[in-house]
DNA sequence: AGGAGAAGTATACCGGGTGCACATTTGTTA
DNA sequence: TAACAAATGTGCACCCGGTATACTTCTCCT
C-alpha cells in the first residue's frame, strides 16, 4: 500500500524524510529546546511553513515513528493464538521485542535508536507527549480487552496495568542501557523481569504488599 | 509554617490568590484556550509579567494546586497503621476520598471542583501536564515501597500498577458525574468497584486474563 | 498543450515565555 | 525619622511555536 508512488509521491516522502533527519540529528547535536524549527527549515531547505505541513508539531519531529506502535498492544490481543490468554500473548510478545532489541522495550544498542530514546526521556516536552500517545494506547487496549471480558470496569484497570507495567520494565531497562551495560548483557535479566511482571499481573501483587 | 507573615508576605499570598482566581473564572468562562494570559493579568490587575513570576507556566494558573497532592500515596504508604498493608492502606484511603467528594476520586459533586475537573480533562495542554505530576507521584510511590521491599523492580511496578489503577477508577467517577450521575448515586458503586480493583491487584488478573 | 489542483513560499500575525532596565514598595538600621 | 538595601512589580523588546493569507511553482491528467 506504499507504491502508488508518481514523482509527487516520491517527492513527498523525500521531503518528509529530509525533514525528519535534518531535525534529528541537529535534536541529538544541540538538544531539543536549543533548536529552533527555523533551525530545522534551514538544514532541510525548506521554508518553516512546509516543517508544519508535514509535521503538525516540533514534538512530532522526533514521535512521529514511535506513534505508529501506540496500537500494537491492542493487535496483539486482537490477533493472538487461539488458546492463547491475552496476558500470555502480551508477555511472548514482549519478550520478542527485547529478543530484536525493539525500540519500545528500551533494550536497544543501535545507538541511533538510543540516543533517540534519550533525547525523549531527557526532554520533558517530548515524555510528556509520548505519554499522551500511550494513553491512546491503552485505549485501544481497553477496548480489545473488552471485546472478551464485558465487565463494565475491569478491561479499563487491566489494560492501565497493564500498559504502566509494560512501560516501566521499558524504562527500566533504558536505564541500565544508558548507564553502559550493554543489550547482550542485559537480555536475560530482562527477560526474566518481564516474566516476573507478567506473573505478578497474572497472581497479583499482594503476597509482597497486601 | 505558613505565618511568618508580614506585610509583604500577606501581599504576596494575596496577589497569588489574586491572579489564580481571575485565571480560573476566566477559563471556566470562555476555556483555557480562548483565554491568554494576558486576559488573566488584566482581569487580575497585575501585569503579564508578574503572572509568570507566581505561575511559571499558563497550564500552573489551574493545575498547582493539584501538583500540591501529587506525594499522597507516597505518603499513606509511608505513614500507614502498624500491621497493615499498603495496599489495604491506599484502598481505606481512597474510599475515604469517595465519602470526602476529594477531587482526585473524580467523584466530587461540587460545581467547583467538578467544572475544574472537566476543564483538565478536557483541555489536553492541561491533562499533558497532569500526567507529568501523576508521573513524579508514581516516584514517590516506588520509593515509599522500596523502604519494605528491597526487590530491585517489584516496587516500581507495583507503584506503576497502582497509580494507573487509582487514576482508571477516578476517569470512571468522573465520566459519571460528568454525565449526570450524582454523587450520592454514585457512592456506592464507586465503592465497589475501588474495592474490586484493588482485589485485582492483591490477587492478579489472570483469573480472568491469565 | 494546457488547465486543475497539489505543494511550497513569503509575510504578517498571535500567544506563551524570558531578559533587562527601571520604578515602587517594604523591612531595617542609624 | 531618614535613608538605604532588597524584594517586588512594571514596561518593553524580543524569541519561538504555530496559523492565516495570498501568491508562485510544480505535477498530473486529458
């Protein structure tokens, strides 16, 4: 569905790309709040007017990718293995993703994709806005979750469990990452931590706190 | 704490109070957006300038004294009976929060706080904002755990899970009250359903997802 | 070949937020 | 009581993110 492409097309995405890197690596250069989008229109040879045709904010320069996956959570228990429960689905999946050292599970070594993530965390309008795009997530989450559980409530409180344990084994190992250890190193640790996760999701946390 | 007031302090407080309550009834008027803070200086009597000197954003003139709470759980962890739990501390907690209408239930029938409310979740500059105090709140919740659990990722995810929780039941309230449930209808339920997601987190979700 | 419509530009504008120099007020000390 | 230092408030100019408008340039289709 992404080869309709006359030369308009190609255009197009060349610009949008040419944007998005020119304003990524003067982010990772300078940091995020001393680069103006003027900046940016500059480095792309294009006039600021056209940054904001193709991304609706500066903040979407560097989101625009990581907004893609907000449903992936709400795919996996949409589509999982017959038989399979959604919290099994959910944790296979994770672990999956710190296997390819995906971007979400904060695992990676691919240092454009680390400093990326850095540069996220490290600038609260960025956190900021990528928490708004997880909320969306966890919407589409509560809806799948829904469509198999027709509780009034309880979809909703798995899915905010859900969703917040995901993002802090993710933060958790971005953590360790950024600190130097390195994704090989740090794999079978995360793993077994996200299995421990999943576990207290399935069992519940009150054998330590209730 | 709060009186080594001479006039100069008594005048400060007075401004403070001055220009928040001018920037809250203009925005419950006319909406965050159509007001600029230009608006709240005059509607105040002071100038823009002296807006940003008490309120270092536009999003604080509503959100500070939210931001005052945001250590709450932390601090009922901290501070809870000897023997009992913490989750059985924060669920006693907030169920009193229901029969108090405290706002961060989402359950209060005050005009005030209910229009204030609706306000924040309805304006995403704000609820953005929000997320980022719920965020410093969730923190000082992993710490408060940490200091009976030395498990090095137990009490982070704990903490995620609760405060997601806690916020998913008061959307909920909100929701209801918002589309005009009253408060003491809603009591009983909101009741419940606090105690049952609490349940959920004592004894897990694999009952139903696992 | 030529026209409809998309893509890009220049310019001016708005509102949030800051730096700076100056005026006013308050607390203190002589 | 006079006078000075510090705190507080003001006005102004400025930067930046984001939008509206009107205009030019390009691509596609017939």
């Amino acid at each position: 569905m992404d080869e309709p492409s006359g030369l308009r097309e190609r255009k197009k995405q060349r610009t949008h790309q040419a944007i998005s890197d020119a304003a990524i690596a003067l982010f990772l250069d300078r940091g995020f709040d001393a680069v103006s989008v003027r900046d940016v229109a500059e480095a792309a040879e294009v006039s600021k007017r056209t940054v904001f045709k193709y991304f609706p904010t500066k903040e979407d320069l560097v989101l625009h990718r990581v907004a893609d996956h907000e449903d992936e959570s709400a795919r996996v228990v949409r589509y999982r293995e017959p038989g399979q429960s959604p919290l099994d689905a959910l944790l296979a999946h994770f672990v999956a993703g710190l296997w390819n050292g995906d971007a979400i599970t904060g695992i990676s070594d691919n240092p454009q994709v680390r400093q990326v993530y850095e540069l996220i965390t490290g600038t609260p309008a960025l956190a900021e806005r990528l928490l708004r795009y997880a909320a969306r997530g966890e919407a589409a989450l509560t809806t799948a979750l829904a469509e198999v559980d027709f509780d009034p409530i309880r979809p909703a409180l798995t899915a905010a469990a859900i969703i917040a344990v995901q993002r802090t084994l993710s933060e958790t190992n971005q953590r360790l990452i950024t600190s130097g250890t390195r994704a090989a190193a740090r794999l079978p640790d995360a793993i077994t931590e996200a299995e421990r996760a999943f576990a207290l999701l399935r069992d519940g946390f009150g054998s330590t706190y209730g």
